[in-house]
C-alpha cells in the first residue's frame, strides 16, 4: 500500500531549485518592482492636492512620455513576458528536463536592461536598445523553449 506520510509528498516533482527558477523568481520581483513606483508618484501627487484620486487614468493608458508612463508601459511588457517565461520555466522544471540555468539567467539580464533602458527614455537611441535587448531576450526564451520541447 502507498504510504501518506508528509515524507511521501515532500518533493513529487522537481528534483530542486535551480537558477533557472531563481530567475524566475527575479522576474517576478522585477515585474512587481514597477507596482511601488506607479504608486509613490500617485500617492505624492495626491497629497500635494494635485490630483484627486479618482483622477488618475489607467496605468497602462498612461502616455509613455512621462515618466509614469514609461513605467507603466515597462510593466506591462513584463508581465506579458513573465507568463511566457515561467511557462517554459515551470514545464521544464516539472518534467526534469535539460539544464537552462545559464539561458534563463542571461534571459532575466536581458529583461532588466530593456526594462530599465524603457524608464529611462523613449527617445530613437533608448527604444533601438530596448529593441535589441528585446530580441536578445525572446532569441533566449526560444532556446529555452526548444530545448525543453526536444526534451520531452
């Protein structure tokens, strides 16, 4: 008979956390970093009687020539991302398949640097960096995809 003892359950799929999960992880924290920003400007313009807060538009409606705006648009470019990710992340962990520490990790430099290159300026210059670390990020992510998938 199978036993049920807390021993049993303990670890039933994933051997144990690897790099690639610590990027996931980091993702997700860089991803939830944007949240405190959009709120600190608010809450500063609210209590400076600047705005009400029912006077805020949508974050993600925001223009990206503010400040605010760019991080908005930084954060929801992240949490598109951030599904795809752990999605290959979470099957490759759970089916015990090829090792993507190095790809998942460059995969997470990548997304920092085009996040902040988005905050800091949506002039030609700053967009064509964000664009390359874009591409640099979704080359990674296909690796990791394709490797996990020839694995299975």
């Amino acid at each position: 008979p199978h036993s049920t003892t807390p021993a049993t359950f303990a670890r039933p799929l994933a051997c144990h956390p690897t790099m690639s999960c610590k990027a996931l992880l980091g993702f997700a924290a860089l991803t939830a970093g944007h949240i405190p920003i959009i709120l600190a400007e608010r809450t500063w313009l609210i209590l400076q009687g600047l705005r009400k807060a029912d006077q805020f538009e949508k974050s993600r409606n925001a223009p990206e020539l503010t400040f605010c705006g760019r991080v908005a648009a930084s954060h929801a470019n992240c949490i598109e991302n951030l599904i795809l990710f752990a999605s290959v992340v979470l099957v490759n962990q759970l089916w015990r398949g090829p090792n993507i520490d190095d790809l998942a990790t460059y995969y997470l430099y990548a997304r920092i640097f085009q996040a902040g290159t988005h905050v800091i300026s949506v002039n030609e210059t700053a967009v064509t960096v964000r664009f390359i670390f874009f591409v640099t990020g979704f080359g990674l992510l296909a690796a990791m995809g394709w490797k996990t998938y020839a694995y299975l």
